[in-house]
C-alpha cells in the first residue's frame, strides 16, 4: 500500500541534472542531498503487515545515463545504512554486511527493494537514489509495520464477586501488537468508565525481542446485586493499515455473593390442615447468595433454639406442639415467624362396649366431642341379623 503526500513540492533536492556536468558537482549534489534529506520528510509511506514482504518501489524515473542504483536506511540521529546495490552497466546486486537485512532483500531490476519478513524494526525510512556520471536522484519511502493484537482474553478471574466490595474482577491481555492499542471495557455492551465502583489500571510490555506490545488492564470491581447476570467483556482497539479495528473478548459472568436480608419460615406439609400423629416439616431460608445453610429454630418447650439446616422435621406431633415457631440466622440477627396449630378428635362413647337391651326398651347413648374445631357428629348404626 503505498500513498504519495503533498509533501512531494517541499521538497528542496535537485529533481533535474545539474548543468554542466562534473565530478565536483556530483559530490557537492550528494552533500546536497544528505543534508536535505531530513527525517519525516517522506514522499511515499508503505504500510505493511507484519510477518509479510515490505514492497519498495524505486519511484524514480531511470535515467538512460544510470551508472547504479542504491537503496539505504536512515534513522534519527543516526548515519545511514547502505544495504543493496545494483549496477546499470554490470548488471550485477551486491548487498551490504548488515546484520538485520542478511537475507532478507531482493533488488529488483527496476530497483524495486522487497524486504522479506517485515519486522517492528524495518519501521525507518528507505532511500532509493539513482546514481549518473553526473547526478544523484533519491526518492525516500517510510515503511510502517502492522501486528493485529490476539483477541483480548479475561483473565484472573474472581470466582465470586461481593457487593459493597471493591475486588479485582479480573485482568483483560491482548498480546503482541503494533502499534499499541488501547483496551476498553464493556458491561452488558456498554462502556465501563473508571469510578469508584470501577478502578481501571492499564499496563503495557514490550517484547524486546520482537518489539510488540502486550496491553494488560485489570478491573476492579464493586458490583451491585443487578449485576448478577451481567456481562462483562474487553475490546482491543488497534490501528491496523487501513485504520482503526476492534476485537472483543468473549463474555465473562460473575457470581455475585450479596447478604441476605430476609429469612423466611415455611410449614412443609401433605395437607393444608395439621392433626395429630402428623409429621412437619419446618423450612427456613435467606434471600442472601449464597443462601445462609445453617439456621436456629425456635421451638415451643424448647428452652435452647436448635441449630439445623434449612429443614427441621417435627415427628408424631401431639397438641402441645401448638404454637409459635420461629427461626433465625446463626447470628439472630434476622428472623420470622409462623403459628402452627395441631388439631385433634377426642371422641367418646358413653355406655362404651357391649350393652344388652330389650327390643323396644330406650337405649340413651351420647357421644362427647373434644375438639380443637368445630366437628359435626353423624351417627352410623350397623344392621346385624337377629338370630
Ligand atoms: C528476487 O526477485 C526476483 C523477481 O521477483 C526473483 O526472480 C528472484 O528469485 C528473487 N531472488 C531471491 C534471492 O529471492
Ligand atoms: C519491478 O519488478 C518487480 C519484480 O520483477 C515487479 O513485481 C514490479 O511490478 C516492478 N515494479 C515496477 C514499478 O515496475
Ligand atoms: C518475545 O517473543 C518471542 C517470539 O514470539 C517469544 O519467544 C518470547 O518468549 C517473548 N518474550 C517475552 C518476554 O514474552
Ligand atoms: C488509545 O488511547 C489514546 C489516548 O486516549 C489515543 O490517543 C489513541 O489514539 C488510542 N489508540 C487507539 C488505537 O484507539
Ligand atoms: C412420620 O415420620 C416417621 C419417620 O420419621 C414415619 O415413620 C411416619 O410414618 C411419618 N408419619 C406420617 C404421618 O407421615
Ligand atoms: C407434649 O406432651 C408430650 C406428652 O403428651 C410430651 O412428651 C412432649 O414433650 C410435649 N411436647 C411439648 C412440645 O411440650
Ligand atoms: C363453631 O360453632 C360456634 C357455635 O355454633 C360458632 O359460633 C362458631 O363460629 C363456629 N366456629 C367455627 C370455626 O366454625
């Protein structure tokens, strides 16, 4: 990719041969050129991925009279750096013992340099200069190199998040770009700005070796019972050749752990009604994650509350076991509370057993209710054969 600039005008070198011609001329029009030459003067940019060939073209019209072609690096602040030649006449390409380009370059006949396997490093600026009995051209080209970042991961993750506590939820890397980019981080979607409840920390490394940037960014976190489903994912923005680009992490959820605040008292029953004989089964919960396992229930006649599970069984209960039923936190610091009633049937018949009368003589029988409800007495006689 390559894009000319305006730039081209400024520029103070000599485009046309200098009249008349001499040697004296041709070094002074090298001096010339070096000291116009100036960094950040570039004509032409290529920008180049990573990993792949850095295409150079000349972008010099060949002269008929071209002795050589040379291509060179300059730095800042520093001497340039012949590396490839090629002679008009002999056609022959020489390179240059320098130790980063060894191997790496093709000087093309129309002086096209390709540089093979672009590094972080190859990022200077290119000079072509054609070279005549009696002039030097040179045509610079900066060459820009581009590492696309991995996908950004979460990291280090919480395992649980608390309300009303500012914890490191986790940490965001995206690893061995260029240039570096910028993380940024997203609840359901949207864009997390640093607050109190948000403690962003972002951090860069520099692999030495290869020049690439790693950008790590750590969230602390103070979530709210809301968040528990939401989810929390990271971009890397990055400059890629043609412009700006963004890779998103998959999607993280937390646990949110939050106090409970409420506990409630339940009656388990088959029926909806309790009697005696009957089983009941006492459920206490919190509305705390995690919910509360251990609870105290207060029972009737018991001096000490029992400390159980969310269920305690009441077996075979009798009517005493009337009463309020309370349970707690183990901490007592929450409770509830339910009535329970425990209903019964005391029947009894008097004359009970076996009575002998005459037929047609009276026979006064009545039935005592003792009862915890108001029971209606139906009377069921059994009809026996006379013998
Ligand atoms: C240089 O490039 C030319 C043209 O692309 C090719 O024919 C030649 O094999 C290359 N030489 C090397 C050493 O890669
Ligand atoms: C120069 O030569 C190379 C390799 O032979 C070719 O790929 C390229 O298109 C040429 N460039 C120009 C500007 O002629
Ligand atoms: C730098 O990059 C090279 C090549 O990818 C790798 O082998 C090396 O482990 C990296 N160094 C560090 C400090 O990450
Ligand atoms: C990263 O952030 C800085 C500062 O906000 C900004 O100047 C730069 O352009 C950003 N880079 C990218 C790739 O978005
Ligand atoms: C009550 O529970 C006991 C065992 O705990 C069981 O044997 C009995 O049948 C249960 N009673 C009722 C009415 O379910
Ligand atoms: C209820 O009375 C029975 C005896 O009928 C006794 O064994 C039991 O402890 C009493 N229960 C309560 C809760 O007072
Ligand atoms: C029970 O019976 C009495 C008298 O007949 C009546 O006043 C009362 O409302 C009844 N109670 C229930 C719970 O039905």
């Amino acid at each position: 990719m390559e894009t000319p600039s305006a730039a081209a005008a400024a520029c103070c070198c000599p485009r046309r041969p200098l009249q008349p011609p001499s040697r004296l001329l041709l070094l002074l029009s090298l001096l010339l050129s070096a000291l116009c030459l100036r960094p950040g003067l570039g004509l032409y940019t290529v920008n180049t991925v990573y990993g792949d060939a850095i295409i150079l073209p000349c972008h010099l019209e060949v002269p008929n009279d071209l002795r050589f072609g040379k291509w060179k690096y300059e730095m800042a602040n520093k001497a340039s750096e012949f590396i490839a030649f090629r002679s008009a006449t002999k056609k022959t390409v020489q390179y240059d013992d320098v130790l980063e380009y060894k191997d790496r370059l093709n000087l093309s006949e129309n002086y096209t340099l390709s540089i093979s396997n672009a590094r972080i490093s190859d990022e200077k600026r290119f000079v072509c200069m054609l070279v005549t009995e009696d002039n030097v051209f040179e045509q610079p080209t900066i060459v820009k190199v581009f590492k696309q970042p991995s996908q950004p991961e979460i990291i280090s993750r919480a395992t649980f998040l608390e309300t009303e506590q500012l914890k490191t939820l986790g940490e965001c890397i995206s690893q061995d770009g260029y240039p570096k980019g910028n993380l940024t981080w997203f609840k359901n979607g949207v864009v997390l700005q640093p607050t109190e409840e948000a403690v962003i920390n972002e951090q860069t490394k520099v692999n030495q070796t290869t020049g690439l940037y790693t950008v790590i960014s750590s969230l602390e976190y103070k979530p709210t019972k809301d968040d528990t489903n939401a989810q929390f994912t990271c971009s890397v923005t990055y400059f890629g050749p043609t412009g700006q680009e963004t890779i998103r992490s998959e999607s993280v959820a937390f646990d949110i752990h939050y106090p409970t605040e409420k506990v409630k008292i339940q009656v388990l029953t088959e029926r909806n009604t309790i009697k005696e004989g009957d089983n009941i089964t006492l459920k206490c919960s919190g509305n705390g994650n995690p919910p509360p396992q251990e609870f105290f229930f207060y029972i009737p006649g018991e001096p000490d509350p029992i400390r159980s599970s969310s269920l305690y069984v009441l077996t075979d209960v009798r009517r005493n076991a009337t009463g309020e039923y309370r349970c707690s936190l183990t901490d007592e610091s929450l409770m509830d509370s339910t009535i329970i009633t425990v209903h019964y049937l005391d029947l009894s018949l008097t004359p009970s057993g076996e009575v002998i009368k005459q037929i047609g003589e009276a026979l006064p029988v009545s039935c005592t209710i003792s009862s915890s409800r108001n029971a209606t007495v139906f009377w069921l006689k059994e009809e026996q054969t006379e013998h």
